[in-house]
C-alpha cells in the first residue's frame, strides 16, 4: 500500500518518542481555532495582558512529548521561538476533531500532568466551550458555555463570547 507523507496539513506530535500523525483538520475546524484565536488577541489586547495566543504550537510537555495544542496562552517572555514549555503556559485548547477522544481524554490528562491549570475544549459540532481548571492533578469542569449565550470565561483571559459565533 502506498502512503504518501507529503501531505500538507498533516499534524506531527510526538507522544512519549513516538511519532503521532493526525488527519489535516477540516475547515471548520480551523475557522473555529482562528476565529477564538483572534478573539482572545483582541481581549488580550484590550485588558493590556503581559500574553500571546498563537495555534498551533509546539507545546514541549517533556524531552520525548510535543504536543500541537490549537490554541495557546502563554507569557510573552518565552525562552524559545520553536516551542512553548509548561512554565509558559497559562490556556490550553483544543478544537475537537474526528477523534474527540484524543482531546478528551488523551491530551486531558497528559496537559494536567504538566500543570496547565486552564484547559478549554471546544466542540466543532455543538460550538460548546468546556471550561477545565486542574484541581490536585485532574481538570475538573467549571463552566459549559453554549451557543447563543454570551459569557465571560473563567480564568486568565476574561474572553466574553458567543460560541455561535465561532463557525
């Protein structure tokens, strides 16, 4: 059978020294990040927040673990261009994809174990923003926000939004 790895889009991680390709994201996928993105830059902006948003980036959970979270939050003084280190972490998200269990449970508990206390997952379907903050060593869920409502995220970025209008 022939693979071709050339393929544009797709996404490398590596997972405990192993390389992990997933599928190119769809379009709505990527509307979705860019359009969250741009909306916590432009809070970021506003509250004059010593943070940078930026997706995907390499986010270097240990030596053999990098991670391409869709969207992070991390303090503008960081120590590399190439990667993004747990100390310089402040929002993980992740947009949901063909394999939600990935982002829900895989990237969950590997994000906790480097002590990012804020964790957002964005459904693509639904456009519903679970909110997690770490409590001990596990995300525990503090806010579900729905389509059609508009509310301000807990946490560092106090982002007010209508997740309807992500897609």
């Amino acid at each position: 059978m022939h693979h071709d790895f050339g393929d544009l889009g797709r996404r490398f991680e590596l997972e405990d020294g192993c390389i992990v390709m997933t599928p190119a994201p769809s379009i709505r996928h990527q509307r979705i990040a860019r359009r969250l993105i741009n909306a916590i830059e432009a809070c970021l902006q506003a509250d004059g927040l010593d943070l940078d948003v930026e997706g995907p980036v390499n986010y270097r959970l240990n030596s053999d673990t990098v991670f391409a979270p869709d969207i992070a939050v991390f303090r503008r003084d960081t120590d590399s261009d190439l990667y993004v280190e747990p100390h310089e972490i402040e929002v993980l998200a992740e947009v949901t994809s063909t394999n939600s269990n990935r982002d829900r449970l895989t990237k969950m508990s590997r994000y906790a174990r480097t002590k990012c206390e804020w964790y957002w997952i964005v459904d693509q379907n639904t456009l519903v923003i679970d909110v997690y903050q770490l409590d001990g060593d596990l995300y525990r869920q503090v806010a579900a926000i729905a389509p059609g409502t508009t509310a301000t995220l807990p946490g560092p970025v106090p982002l007010t939004i209508d997740p309807g209008t992500l897609a």
